[in-house]
C-alpha cells in the first residue's frame, strides 16, 4: 500500500480518537507514530525523535517554572491582592479578575490559576452579595484567551511552533505570540466588561466540586496544605520567572529559549521551591507526549505526501487560486469548532501539518495560516467541556451548556474577525 495512504488512514483513526476519547490523548498519539514505524512508513530512528524536540524541553522546562509559581504561593498571592484591591463593585471586580488571569495564565497554567483563584472570588461574591456566576464566567474566558499572549501559555501555541520545526520551516519566537494574543486578550476583556457581561446569567451558586478543584491546582503544582508559605521562596521563584522571560526576551545566543527554561526549572529544585518529585508532577506528561507523538505523524505527512494530498482536495473544492484570507478563516472556523467538543491540543496537532501542506499548496507562507489554527484552538468559550477552565466553573456558577453558548459563540466571531484582520499585518502570506 501507498506510504501516503497508510499515513492518511492513521490520521483518520487518531483523529477519530482523537474526538472520542475512547482511549487517552497521549496514547492516541504515540500510538500513532508507533503504528507508522510498524508499517514501514517511518524509519526508527524517526519514530519518537519528537521526543527529543527542543520544544519538548522547553515546555517541561516552563511546566516545572510555573509549577513552581503556584507551590510557593507566588500565583494565588498575586491573584487574591489584585482582586481584593478591585472593591466589591460587580464591574472593577470583573476587570480585576480577567486581569490578573490573564497575566498569569500567559506564563503559568490556565487551569491552576482558574483552581486557586475561584474560592477566592467566591468569597468576595458572597460577602458582597454579588452572584458568583458574574464574575466566574469572565475567569474562565480570561484564562483562555490569556494562553495566546506567550509560546508556552497555551498548548496549541506550542503545537504549531512544533509543527513548523517538523517541515523544516521558520518558526514562532517565544513571544510572538504576544503580537495577535494582547490584542485580542484587550478585545476580548474590553467585550467582555461592556457588552459580554449582559449575557451571563445572574444565577445562584450552585454546588463546587471541591475534589476537582483541588486536583487540578495540585496538578499544576499548587500546595495543598494550609500552612504559611514562605515569602522568601515567593520572591525566588518569582525572581527565577523574570529572569528567564528576560532571558528569552534578549535571545541570547549562548541561552536559546529552551536551556534558559531548564535553567530556570533547575533553580526552582535547587533553592527548595519544589522538591524533586514536585517537579515531576508539575510537568504536563500528556502534553508532552501528545506533542511528540503527533510531531513524528506530521513528519510522515510531510515525507509522504498525505499532507498535499489532503490540501490539493480541500484547495480544489475553493475553486481555482482561493483567497488566502478567505482559507485562514474557513481553517479558524474548522479548529474553532473542533475545540468546542474535543481538547485543543488534539484539535492543534490534528491540524497543524494540514495548515501547512494547504498553505504551500497556494504559494502562501504558513505561519498565517498556522497561527491562525493555533489561536482558534484557544478560543474555547462556547461549551463546558471546551477547555478545564470551563468545566471549572460550571458548578460553582450554575451554568447551563446554553450559557457558554450564549457568551462564548459571539467570542469566537469577534475571535475571527480579529484575527483576519490583525495576523497579515505581522505575517504578511
């Protein structure tokens, strides 16, 4: 059998699973590659080389910082004083919270944040006689699109990065992302405080899945004991974040992106922020190994020719020299869609080498086209199962799938709009 056509229906079968979730993201993946090794399509030597990507260790590197963050108390101390500060007055109070959420969310887990700073908001709704669910929708949304702003804010950020790499193409720096992720992190705050907010309900706070809250702040490195954190490990771990964004930011030549975030990770065991076993446990393994795995299929659809296959029957059915704007938006709609009811990773890494193989199929630069997929990925406001974030807040808000409806849909469009317009300007096609 054609090498292009093994390829093509191990995609299909990944991508069924993918959407299923019959059986778990990480062994979807490496199942993937595996199974394109057995059949001859990959050498062995390529079968688990995503493995060994440098963006793979830069992302472990920045888990293990940010697991960091919220083991010392650093994330959660931040959250709580900006918010406090905000008053109790419904419309300062939302600002001060997609804030905060945002920062934090570009440089640290999404879900974590969300986990440490929801009981805190719940307080202050309380005692205010505010109804939770207001301020506990624009959490959720800040701490999606707040993943835009940096490489390693949001997974499919590093899933298109990655992809790039696989093809042998220029790839995103580490804050590039930030050129399309603050706008729309402002649009979608400035949206949400003054049209957005009338279409979240006004609910009574339903019950908080405590056990799932707290899984997910240990998950991302969060202490869950109630003793006293220690201010002078706040400060290190906080110093150790700023000095390897700073890092990153100079591109220092003998400290490329991904040693400066094992640097920094290396720090964090080293001055008692996290104990080794912490460590580990910070670090998102099925991202990793989604990532790797699905690193290692795109490579197969390069070499085989499944990807211009794939590209050259969606280019034909645009008719003859489609519109590049008109493509990156049909392909935003496609990953926006798919993130809704399956994880944004899976939908990022399913499409990533498609966008690429359809964008070099029209004589267009790819990093549009894949930074468009990457950001639609993110843009996961219209369901509760959509991202951890959502899910979140679903109890505690009482929420209906209709409210993220309601919210989220005219999100995505704006989400849309934004980006066609905003991402030729820095990667002209």
């Amino acid at each position: 059998m054609d090498p292009a056509v093994i390829t093509l229906c191990v995609l299909a079968v990944a991508a069924f699973l993918f959407v299923t979730e019959l059986i778990p993201l990480a062994v979807t993946a490496m199942a993937a590659c595996t199974a394109l090794g057995i059949l001859g399509v990959l050498p062995s030597k390529q079968v688990y080389a995503g493995l060994s990507n440098s963006t793979v260790v830069l992302f472990g590197g920045m888990f293990v910082i940010g697991a960091a963050m919220f083991k010392t108390g650093l994330a959660e101390a931040i959250g709580i004083a900006v918010v406090k500060k905000a008053g109790t007055n419904q419309v300062p109070l939302m600002a001060a919270i997609m804030l905060v959420t945002i920062v934090l969310s570009s440089v640290s887990s999404n879900t974590g944040t969300v986990a440490c700073l929801m009981p805190v908001i719940i307080g202050i709704c309380q005692a205010a006689k505010i109804s939770p669910s207001k301020e506990l929708m624009p959490l959720a949304i800040a701490a999606n699109v707040g993943g835009t702003i940096t490489m390693i804010g949001t997974p499919p950020n590093v899933i298109v990065t990655g992809a790039l790499s696989a093809a042998g193409l220029p790839t995103f720096g580490f804050f590039e992302f930030a050129y399309i992720g603050i706008p729309l992190s402002i649009i979608i705050l400035v949206y949400t405080l003054f049209i957005g907010r009338h279409f979240i309900p006004d609910k009574q706070a339903g019950e908080m899945d405590e056990e799932a809250v707290k899984a997910a702040a240990e998950e991302a490195g969060a202490s869950g004991d109630s003793a006293p954190k220690s201010k002078t490990k706040m400060w290190i771990s906080g110093i150790i974040l700023l000095g390897v964004v700073a890092c990153m930011a100079l591109g220092l030549k003998n400290l490329p992106l991904h040693t400066a975030a094992v640097t920094g990770a290396i720090l964090c065991v080293i001055t008692g922020c996290l104990k080794e076993k912490e460590a580990y446990a910070g670090i998102d393994w099925v991202t990793i190994f989604l990532f790797a795995g699905m690193l290692s299929v795109a490579t197969a659809m390069e070499k085989t020719g499944a990807g211009k296959m794939i590209a050259d029957a969606v280019v034909s059915m645009m008719g003859d020299n489609p519109n590049p704007y008109v493509l990156t938006a049909v392909l935003f709609l496609i990953s926006n869609v798919l993130t809704q009811f399956m994880s944004n990773t899976a939908s990022a890494a399913l499409l990533a080498p498609i966008g690429i193989s359809i964008a070099q199929s029209i004589g267009a630069d790819p990093k549009p086209v894949l930074m468009a997929l990457g950001i639609a990925a993110s843009m996961a406001f219209a369901t509760p199962m959509a991202t951890p974030p959502n899910t979140l807040v679903l109890g505690p808000g009482g929420f209906s799938f209709n409210d993220y409806v309601k919210v989220g849909v005219p999100m995505c469009l704006i989400s849309l709009v934004a980006c066609v317009i905003i991402i030729p300007i820095f990667w002209p096609f």
